[in-house]
C-alpha cells in the first residue's frame, strides 16, 4: 500500500486566502478557482453557499460566481448527487504520469493537506478570527478503489454518478493530458 500526500484546496496563488475551520471544528477546503468547474453557488457548506462563503473570506474578490473546481470530491453534501456516488479524485499531466510511474491503483491511500484558519460568524458574514495564525493541516482522505482513465472510456462509458466530476464535465479541457480519477471504494 502507498500513502500519497497531496496539498489541495485555496492557496496564496489560488484563492488567495486559507480554508476556513468553522467554530464546530468543521474544516472545509475551499475548491480552487478553475474555468473547468462549476459555479461556487452551486455548492453547500453546511447551510450555507460555497459562494457566500468565498465571497466572505476574500472580500467579494470571489464570490457566487467565481468557478470553482471541487477536487478532490470528498463530501456527499456539498452537491446535488446521482444515486451511487462515491468520492472521487481527479488528475492531468505531469501529475497523474508521475502517479501512474509510481504504480498508484488500488488499495493505496491520498491524505489531502490544504492552508486552513479559524472563522467565525460575524455581522451577517464569515470573517478570520483576529489574532489566530493560518497553518497546514490534513482534511481529508481517499482509498482507492478503482482507477479510471477518463480518455479511455469516453463520457457515455462512466457510471452516471460520476457525469458531474469536473473532470468528466470538463474532459474536453483534458484531452491529451492522461485524464485520471481515483474513486473510492
């Protein structure tokens, strides 16, 4: 078994700003801003919108609108889901050749790590806490079951529940790239 530690999620070049930790401790890792994704609006933290908290924590910067590539695609309740789904993680490039050199497949794990600060609600809005550093920390996992080349099997080849992984709704900006994802099991 391998243990792949992959940083995901906003960072001082995408996004700009860390993740938020919310005051019940959830730590949720904001998707980075990609035109092979989806509108920030179109997902959920908790009970309130992907976008309403990134336009919060970059000050309007980002917000509603902004796409966001929700990768890797850990948790059920952030979009409208298909029967069946899984969590799934995507790779292109450079990336993924290094992954399938390495022999990555199933029964191997990725431990994702992004840039995370406490937030707390304030005046209608999330804002950072004052006074309370930013640090790195792990936030989620993945198993692998299957591996899937997204090139190989074309979009009408793929289990339905996978039709809304950004990187089956934008393959076409993959071609050529060694378009992979890595589904839970």
């Amino acid at each position: 078994m391998k243990i792949i530690i992959s940083r995901k999620g906003f960072d001082s070049s995408y996004g700009g700003v860390p993740s938020p930790i919310f005051p019940d401790g959830r730590i949720v890792s904001l998707p980075i801003p990609s035109q092979a994704g989806l509108p920030a609006s179109m997902a959920r933290v908790g009970e309130s919108s992907l976008g309403d908290v990134i336009a919060s924590l970059t000050d309007g910067r980002l917000g509603a609108d902004t796409m966001v590539h929700v990768d890797p695609d850990l948790e059920k309740s952030t979009l409208s889901r298909a029967s069946g789904w899984r969590s799934a993680f995507g790779q292109v490039g450079s990336a993924q050749s290094h992954l399938a050199n390495q022999g990555v497949g199933s029964g191997d794990i990725f431990l994702f790590f992004g840039w995370f600060r406490p937030v707390e609600w304030h005046q209608g809005r999330w804002r950072y806490v004052a006074g309370v550093a930013s640090f790195h920390s792990l936030f989620g996992w993945l198993r692998v079951a299957e591996v899937i080349k997204v090139e190989d099997k074309g979009r009408h080849d793929l289990p339905n529940w996978l039709a809304s992984h950004p990187h089956v709704t934008h393959a076409d900006q993959f071609v050529r790239k060694n378009n992979t994802i890595y589904v839970a099991g």
